[in-house]
C-alpha cells in the first residue's frame, strides 16, 4: 500500500474492529462522500461473507463520526438502502448552536435527503444506531416506499463483535399512523418531481436553486423551494423542500444542502460557505426568514440572495 492510500485511510474515521482489507475496500469509496455504491457492498458480501443488513449494522459507528453535535454531544448514524440502485448512503445528525433545536438535522433525515438527492426513489431499508425518535417516524412515514418492503434495522447484540440485528417494518414503530394518504394524496417523498417553474434571472447560483425548487416535494402547501450555496473552492450544494403530512417534521432547503453538504465532503469539513441563493413561489408559507436565522449561525457573513420562481 503506497503512502498516499495510508493516509487517506488513516483519515477516515472507521471504527477499530474494522479489519485492513476491509478499510482498504471501503476508503476509495468514503474519502470525499459518505456513500457505498453497491458493487462495493457486493465485495463486501463477496469477501467477509456479510449479508447487506449486516454490513449496514456495521457502517452505523463510521456514520455517526459525521455527526455535528455541539448541543446534545449524541451522534446519530443511520445508513440508507437505495430502492433504485442498491448503494447505500450515510446520514447523521446536525445541530446549529445558538438556534432553536426545531432546526435540527435528525440522522434519518440526513440519509434520506442523500438518497433522495442521489437519484433514489424510496428506500429499501434504513439501519439506526439509536431507536428513531417519534419526529423521524413521523418523517419516515411520507416516504413513497414505506408500505413497499420497507424495514428498519436495528443491532440487538451488545457485545462486540455480535452483529445481530432486527428487520421490522415502519409500522412496529408507528401503528395507526397518518400520513400523506390521510390528506388525499398519492405518492410521497423521494417520488419524481418536476415542477414547472421559471425565473427571471441569469445567475449560475440562481440556476442551481431553482433546480432544487423543481425537485422538491410540497404536496399541502404548494410552496415549492430550493436553496444553493456555494464554499471558497466553489462547489456548490443545493437543498429541496420536503414536506410532511404532520408539517413539523418537514425538511427545510437550508437544512436538506447542509445535510448533503455534510454527507458529501471528508468527514467533519468546515461549512466554507460564501454565497447562497433560496428560490420559492409564492406560497402561503415562506422559508426565507427561518433560512436568514439558520445561515446566520454557519455563515455570519453571507447574505442570502432571495429570488422569487413563476409558473411555467
């Protein structure tokens, strides 16, 4: 192994019991996004002789390392199942120290929102390290999968190096739930959208937003909107809209791009943000004053561009 593999490996954050081989597998995939395509998952299986459901046990230590935490100190780490391609995408929790904890990111959130950004429509399962919270039932119930297959996996071994895990479907978690069909709607999130909307405005920043707003999923109020926001090296991310029968546990732009921010950089990289742009319709709700509160707490210096969309 050359210099250059050692210490990229060295960097990762894998948990102790993790062997060479199997660090040396799974780094090229985790050095710049916290994400396993499936033809990696396949060696995995090939070559430790793990069954998915395992290894995705397995991953939920290197998962919550991606945690941002300075509220609770409680690291989150959830692995998601893609239903489209099999890859399976990390996501972990995210708190913004001087804002209210409604604007937290839950780590089943944050796996959902990669899964979702990657292209996946639904998921065919989703591994928690910490039994999901009521909030993160209640998200996971909008889901277009959820009555398709769906499980929640959970470890029930404590010692270590025991594995076992439960495969329960979301219903174990939430019975007599009400979701999106209870409003009349079908369908859900991670489904296809594609909003018609326009703006008036040549800005690349503006551009990407509005791609996020055409992506996002806002069945009860209409109000759909996507942010952009851009770092010193000038990569940018964008965050869509996700709503939710309940309403409260709907996923702001701003929190689905720093979710996805998170997810696909080295672990633990700084925020670097130096422009954002949030693009919405008008709508009976508006995202932009809780957006100016949460970028005010990671970028202090950055004003937010705000551009309203039209119907096509």
């Amino acid at each position: 192994m050359d210099n250059t593999k050692a210490e990229t490996m060295t960097d990762l954050p894998f948990p102790e019991d993790f062997t060479p081989e199997l660090r040396a597998l799974l780094a090229p995939d985790l050095t710049n996004a916290a994400m396993i395509p499936a033809a990696t998952v396949q060696k995995a299986s090939d070559l430790f002789g793990m069954d998915t459901s395992t290894f995705m046990i397995r991953l939920l230590p290197l998962a919550a390392a991606y945690a941002r935490v300075p509220l609770s100190g409680f690291h989150v780490g959830a692995v998601a199942m893609g239903r489209t391609t099999g890859n399976l995408y990390f996501g972990s929790n995210m708190e913004f120290s001087g804002h209210a904890l409604s604007f937290s990111v839950h780590g089943e959130q944050s796996a959902i929102n990669h899964a979702w950004h990657m292209g996946e429509v639904g998921l065919q399962a989703l591994a928690v390290n910490a039994a999901p919270c009521g909030y993160c039932r209640q998200f996971m119930n909008e889901m277009v999968s959820v009555g398709e297959g769906f499980h929640v996996l959970m470890r029930e071994g404590s010692d270590a190096g025991d594995f076992r895990y439960s495969a329960k479907p979301l219903s174990h978690y939430l019975p007599d739930s009400f979701g999106p069909t209870d409003l009349g709607m079908e369908g859900g999130l991670m489904s296809q959208q594609d909003q018609p909307l326009t703006i008036q405005s040549e800005d690349a920043l503006a551009h990407a937003a509005l791609q996020a707003a055409r992506a996002s999923y806002a069945p009860y109020t209409g109000a759909h909107c996507g942010i952009a926001v851009q770092q010193a090296d000038g990569t940018v991310f964008t965050g869509r809209y996700g709503e939710n029968a309940a309403y409260n546990p709907s996923f702001s732009p701003l929190e689905s791009a720093l979710a996805l921010l998170n997810m696909r950089q080295p672990c633990q990289s700084g925020y670097n943000i130096t422009a954002a742009t949030l693009v919405e319709v008008d709508a009976p709700i508006s995202q932009r004053s809780a957006t100016e509160a949460v970028l005010s707490a990671i970028a202090p210096d950055v004003h937010l561009s705000y551009v309203k969309a039209e119907p096509v």
